[in-house]
C-alpha cells in the first residue's frame, strides 16, 4: 500500500480556493467555499484569516486556530478531477 500523499506547498487563493501541491507532484485547486462551517472553520471565513493557510509536518494543511484538513480527501478529490472521474 502506498504512503499518504503529503502535502508539500499551500496558496491560498480568492473566494476560499487552495492551490495545493503534494510529494509525488500532483497538484490542483480546490475550493473550501461550501466546507467553511462548525467552530473550527467559521473563523476561515475572514480571508485575512484564511490566507494563513501553511502545511503542518504531517503533511496537513492548517491555520492558526488549529483547524486542519486531511491530505487524503483533498488528494483524491484533486485526482478524480484530473481524471474526470467521479469520487464519492
């Protein structure tokens, strides 16, 4: 079994879009408009705030406040777009 992607580099984007590249070179963009909501992501609504996005050392895309997104969901959402393939 393969290892999870990490990711390697992270832009923050207008309208809540990452730009996100990982280890094995893949990269995309991925919108968080519609994922913005509960405690820990209700502050990424302030683009100031959401601009602080940096990769953690696990390879996990974080802010300030401790909210985190998995690489693994972001990864297969990025490849099933390039494939044009449908991920559920």
């Amino acid at each position: 079994m393969n290892s999870m992607p990490r990711v390697t580099h992270v832009e923050a984007k207008a309208d809540y879009v990452l730009a996100v590249t990982f280890d094995d070179g893949t990269h995309g963009e991925i919108s968080l408009a519609d994922r913005l909501f509960g405690p820990m992501f209700e502050p990424l609504k302030d683009p100031a705030f959401f601009a602080q996005a940096k990769v953690d050392e696990f390879g996990a895309i974080c802010w300030p406040n401790e909210a985190d997104i998995a690489p693994d969901a972001l990864y297969r959402k990025i490849k099933s777009e390039q494939t044009g393939t449908v991920c559920r």
